[in-house]
C-alpha cells in the first residue's frame, strides 16, 4: 500500500494462488505489476536528446533487486553468510541490506518534468547503465559519465571485492548507487537539482551527452 501511495497509482486486485506442493511451510512469492497511460505525443523516448544535454542520477538506496543471482552467490556460497549475519561495511545484517525497499522516483520525476525540459530519462535496472542507457540514446550521441561525481552505497564495493568482480562488470550487472537518470539541457540542470535536493531528494550531476561516431560506445564511464 506504501508503495503504491509512493508511485500515485491505484491496487485494484489481486489474488492468492494456493499451491501446498510447489512452496514450502511459511514460504510466500508476491509479485505484481503495473499498466501506465500516457498521450502519445507526450511519451519521452530520447529522441530530442543532444549534444551538450547534462544527466542527472538520482541516488539509489542500494541493489534495488537486480543482480541477486550473483549476490545469492557471493553471499551465501562464496562466503557462506546467513541471513542474520551482520555486513559490518553496511552495519546491518545480509537479510537488511538484500530486502531493503527500491526507491520509487515517481513523484520526483513528475515534479522535474513539470518545470523543466527532460528530453531523456532511463531507469538503471537490470544491465546498469551499459545497457540501460543506451535504450534512450540517439546513435549519434554518447553518455559520458563521472564514476567519482556520485556517493556509492557500501554494498557494492563489499560485493566487488569477494566477488572479484571486474570494474566494467559492476556497471553492467548493478546500479551501483544510481537508479533512475534524467538527461536535461545544460540551462536547466541548475534548477533542476536545486529543485530535487528541496524534495529531500539526493541527486547527482553525473555526465554529459557527447556526440558519437559510428565505431565508439553509446556509454563510457572515466
């Protein structure tokens, strides 16, 4: 219900499937979904994106659900922790850190794309921004972010470390700290992060649009 006040959106059904055979005693699998509308002449799809454009991350609050194949493994083979054991990097348990909430953006976007131009937004999700990205991009522009312009939660490096995961595979796999991005032009950017940061929201300038010649990355990261 929460999440739902946080994303403005209605829960208008549901329903228990009851399947004694295939889940174990006090074992539970929710899931669910959501349907947006949207006129199609206001969709942003990365189109008008350009040159010069400034991109902004908003903070993540750590793995926000993606990459757990590879942290099931890390943690609990590799290292052979149990839920209940505390991550001293995170000060709190592996149960605390692997169930902690996604951010939900939705009124932060809303209210940035009410008064300022934002030709370009992505969630970074499963992929992380090499292919996330890239979904928003013209072919001709390139995403060249900072890796030191914003805060990294502690999980990450933790993970990167035992999992001796290489650079470029961290930013493939998860968000490392950044889980949504707007791309808006320079004059905006300003106002912008003066506006989220009066939200409560911590947001970063992270990267520029550059332009791209055929045979270089759609999205560097120095």
């Amino acid at each position: 219900a929460e999440g739902c006040r946080q994303a403005k959106c209605s829960l208008i059904g549901g329903e228990t499937a009851e399947m004694p055979d295939f889940y174990g005693e006090n074992e539970y699998d929710l899931a669910g979904f959501a349907v947006g509308i949207v006129e199609k002449d206001s969709i942003i799809d990365g189109s008008e994106i350009s040159v010069g454009d400034q991109i902004i991350g908003l903070a993540s609050n750590g793995l926000h659900s993606n990459g757990y194949s590879l942290v099931r493994r890390i943690i609990f083979q590799e290292l052979g922790l149990s839920p209940d054991d505390v991550i001293p990097e995170c000060g709190c348990s592996v149960a605390t850190e692997l169930l902690r909430p996604t951010h939900i953006y939705t009124e932060a976007v809303q209210v940035v794309t009410r008064d300022f131009s934002v030709p370009g937004m992505a969630h970074i999700t499963g992929g992380g921004f090499y292919d996330n990205l890239p979904r928003i991009l013209p072919s001709a522009c390139q995403a060249r972010l900072r890796k030191d312009s914003w805060e990294v939660p502690s999980i990450f490096p933790f993970l990167q470390e035992h999992g001796k995961i290489s650079e470029h595979e961290m930013y493939r796999v998860f968000n490392n700290g950044i889980g949504f991005t707007l791309v808006v032009p320079d004059r905006d950017l300003k106002g912008a992060l003066e506006l989220l940061d009066g939200m409560g929201v911590k947001a970063y300038h992270i990267g520029t649009i550059h332009g791209r010649e055929e045979n270089e990355p759609t999205v560097v990261i120095e």
